[in-house]
C-alpha cells in the first residue's frame, strides 16, 4: 500500500513538471513567432574587415563587418544595424547590396540583418502607409 502511495505521488510530481516544462517551451515559442518584429528593406552603407576576432556569438573567428542602413516601414529613420560575418561564409556583402532587415516594432533600433535580395520593391515605407505626424 505504501508502495503504491509512493509511486503515485512520484508519477503526480512527474507529470506536473511536464506541465511546466511545456509551458515554458510554449511561451519561448511564442515569443520567438511574435507579430512585434517587421521587416524591411535596408542598403549596406559599408563592409569593412577581414578582422581577427569574436563573431557576435562569441566564437574566434576571421570576420567581415557589414553595416545596413533602413527606415522602418513607417518611415521613421534612418537607422543603422551592423553585424559579424564569417569571412568563410557563403553570403558576402558588396556596398550598396540590397538586404532584409527584421526590426522589433516597439524599438525600431533593434534590428538584425536578415538576409540579402536582389528584388525589394522600395526602400522604406510603404506608399499606401502614412507617414508619421510631427
């Protein structure tokens, strides 16, 4: 009888820490496919490098230097993003290139190259998106 008291309270605190682990994976996941992040398109200003030194990950690496600058779709702006490349890498950056710049909503400068185009209708907003008032 104890036996049986035991491993049910056992198997009770399992299944309740699964509760609460899945919770915390949901809401990661949440967060992670939030609606408050936009993209637009950006222009590399510069490309400096190669350096000797950390990516933004941390790790030792030889790396290239890209800086975007974007407006945000509702033509706030401009703002600036740069970030580490891999000199290896299969991506390489020219001036001028046209890229995808993802930015958080409700902090426009936080924003994170995405990924280069060749095809982006326009760079900043939207014509159908009114601009801000002052």
């Amino acid at each position: 009888m104890l036996t049986i008291v035991v491993l049910g309270g056992f198997g009770l605190v399992l299944l309740v820490t699964a509760c609460i682990v899945a919770e915390v994976v949901a809401g990661s996941r949440r967060r992670a496919n939030s609606t408050d992040e936009e993209k637009t398109a950006g222009r590399v200003l510069r490309v400096r490098g190669p350096f000797h030194g950390r990516l933004d990950d941390g790790s030792q690496a030889v790396y290239t230097e890209v800086t975007v600058e974007y407006y945000t779709r509702r033509g706030e702006g401009p703002f600036q993003v740069s970030r580490k490349l891999p000199a290896t890498g299969r991506v390489t950056y020219a001036k001028d290139d046209r890229v995808i710049v993802a930015y958080d909503v409700r902090t426009p400068r936080k924003g994170r190259i995405a990924g280069r185009v060749s095809h982006w209708p326009q760079l900043g907003p939207r014509t159908g998106d009114p601009l801000p008032q002052a």
